[in-house]
C-alpha cells in the first residue's frame, strides 16, 4: 500500500461573556469592584489546520505513516492594559497570530514470526514540533517563563541568570577583575584582594562585606548579572520545545507467555527546575547539607539562598536538559486454558489469565529535579510537588 492523503479544517472559539461585556463584582462587604472591560468589538479565533500525510504498508507485515500538520490561528485572545479613564485594568481584544507545524512518524511490524509459538511486534512513534507567533499585537512584556511578543515562539523560557563569566561583570569592574574568582559550582563570587574562594571558613570571610569599586558585595556569594545600567540582565535562557519525542512498544508472545513493554522519551528541550530553587530558597535541598564537606567548600544556608535568589526570579542556573527516557508500562503475563488445566473445566471456567501490570517503572535522565516531564509541551515548569507514583497491579481475568 502506498496511499497519499490530505485533509483541512477549520475551526473557532467565541469570546465569554465577561470579554465582550464590561463586568462588575462585589468584594463582600458592599462595594463594587470592577473587572474586564469590555469589548463590543471582539470577533471570534479562527484557526484552520492542514494535514498531509502519507501511508505505507509492505505484505501486512510492516507499515509506517509520515504526517505533517499545520496549524494557524488568528484573532486569538490577549489581555491589555485597558485605559485608565475607565477605571477597569484590563480588556480582552484578539490581535494576536500563533501557530506551528508538527512533523509525525509511526512504524509497525512483527519482527519475528516463529512457528514454535514466538512473535515479537514493535511500534515506534516520534514527532518534532515547530511553534511560532508570527504576530501578538501589543507591547511585549514577560508571562511567567513566557515573554510574549512579536516573532517569539511560546515555547521558549525567558528569565534572569547569575554571572558565570568575568566578562558578565558590570563594566565598572574592568580593571578590579583579580578580586573576584570563581567558584566550584561555576559562579563568579567576590573574594576581594589575596584571597579565594576557598578562604571563606580559614580566614573567617563568610558573612562579611566587600566593596569593589563602591558596590557592596557579600562575600563568596553568587551574582546577579545586570547591565551596565544597572538593570536587571533579561533575556532567552531556555526552551521547552524538545528536539525529538518518541515511544517504543514491544509485544513479545511466547506459547501461553505475554509480555509488554512501552517506553517514551525525548531528545532535547528544556524543563525549568523550580523543585530546586524552591529548596535552595528554604534551605532544604541536599545541596545545603555541609556535613562531611572540607572546610574549603563549606557554605552557608544565605549562599544557597543567594543562589536562588530566593524563589524571586527565574534563573537561567535551574534551567536543565528534558532529554529522558521512561519505561512508562510493562505487563507480563500467563494464559491457562482449560484443554490443558482440567481444573479449570471442572470449575465452570475455558480460561485464566494471570497478569502483572507496572506503571511508571523508572526513568533514565541526567535531569536533578522531582519530575522531568512535568508541566505542559510550551512551559516545561517542574514545580515543588510530587512527582508520579509507580504502581503494580495484578489482574486476575476468568472467562466462563
């Protein structure tokens, strides 16, 4: 078989009732607080998709599928700043044209046919997506991990960092750069004249003030990296878009014997690590712990809150790979039939089948926070909560 196909679509949203009608509430105690404004003038979002593919297939054993889809919205919905006259914050409008494409991959076949009762069937899958905003049509300002302006994918994570380089050292600092090293976690910290990083616990640095050039530093500690106005350094420090996402199942039978396994994973892509900032901020991450340390690479609790800014900005330091690979299900199982187990035609019952199901057994990553697949595909965000259960479950299936 070797079939080509193409398909269109279109689609749309229509805007709630609060977005078009300016909306009012009452805060309990009798006064009225005003909400959106409305927007008599707000149209509905059209997106339209397109979808070619190609299906091949080779004397029923082996058949694979390759899909593009492409997708475009228009008038997609965004708050902005409503005029202040009116006394309301924000209006709903819809100027803004997103989308992407996605490429799209399956192949399947019996890999081993063996008269003696073995089969083994396998199917992969992987995909690759591209996303854009070809136009947001307001003023770019940051969202979360997210900053949202013209030509920016959603995908992408903006945010602070810490300086890691010398050269990201205000200009100021240009010709005080011996009083300052760098550490062995990779920070540039200030160290001041003869000494090292390692000198904190010997020479009694820690907790003490250095000026360099007429800022005040703490001593040892990591760096916010500004601009030489003084500002904020802000800019792209990751993105959740994966290079490659894919899965891999296994079906083996043997005679009465079953046994399943199923993998996912992906290539690439970023996942923001808030689980560690959150508990190098609380001082709880295992980082924190000095027991055991040489005096030299002892710290104490306010640089691990230093490091993490504590929990105020996102940090381009917690910004880490996605790249994993999970064995997401396995089952293993046994069939008895009653030609063989005459007990069990003698109870009432044809067949048995004992069956132990796993999920969510491991996952292989160089990742260090709770869960790497956390968050969804355009903002990769690894919260402070529990990553997934592993589960076994045994079934026990009798038929009559």
């Amino acid at each position: 078989m070797f079939k080509l196909r193409y398909s269109y679509g279109v689609t749309g949203l229509n805007p709630g009732f609060s977005n078009q009608y300016e909306s009012m509430s009452s805060d309990g105690t009798g006064a009225i607080r005003r909400g959106s404004l409305g927007n008599v003038n707000i149209s509905p979002t059209f997106t339209k998709e397109e979808e070619l593919g190609l299906d091949v297939a080779y004397k029923s054993r082996i058949s694979g599928t390759l899909t593009m889809v492409r997708n475009a919205s228009r008038d997609v919905f965004v708050n902005i700043p409503a005029p202040a006259v009116t006394g309301y914050q924000t209006q709903v409008t819809n100027p803004a044209h997103i989308g992407g494409r996605i490429l799209e991959a399956t192949l399947q076949g019996a890999i081993l046919t063996n008269p003696k009762g073995l089969r083994w069937d396998v199917l992969f899958t992987a995909d690759k997506a591209w996303l854009y905003t070809k136009r947001f049509g307001r003023t770019c300002f940051d969202d979360g991990l997210q900053y949202k302006c013209d030509t920016t994918p959603i995908s992408e994570m903006w945010g602070n960092m810490i300086i890691e380089n010398p050269s990201q050292l205000p200009a100021i600092h240009r010709n005080s750069l011996n009083q300052f090293a760098i550490n062995d976690d990779g920070y540039v910290v200030p160290v001041g004249v003869g000494n090292t990083w390692r000198d904190g616990v010997a020479r009694n640095l820690w907790g003490t003030t250095l000026n360099i050039d007429g800022v005040n530093y703490r001593w040892g500690h990591p760096i916010p990296r500004r601009t030489d106005d003084g500002v904020l350094w802000y800019g792209r420090i990751g993105d959740s878009n994966p290079g490659l996402r894919f899965g891999w199942q296994n079906n083996f039978r043997y005679r009465d014997f079953r046994l399943f396994i199923q993998t996912t994973g992906q290539f690439g892509g970023s996942v923001y690590a808030n689980s560690n900032q959150t508990y190098y901020a609380s001082g709880d991450h295992p980082d924190v712990v000095q027991a055991g340390k040489p005096d030299e690479l002892k710290k104490p609790v306010s640089y691990y809150n230093a490091v993490s800014n504590n929990n105020n900005l996102y940090l381009k330091r917690f910004v880490e790979s996605g790249t994993h690979l999970t064995i997401a299900e396995f089952l293993f199982g046994y069939s008895l039939d009653s030609k063989k187990w005459r007990i069990l035609e003698r109870s009432g019952f044809s067949r048995m089948n004992i069956d132990l199901i796993g999920r969510n057994m491991r996952t292989f990553t160089g990742y260090t926070g709770l869960n790497v697949m956390a968050g969804s595909p355009t903002v990769r965000f690894d919260d402070a909560t529990y990553p997934m259960t592993r589960t076994l479950t045994g079934v026990v299936t009798l038929t009559f």
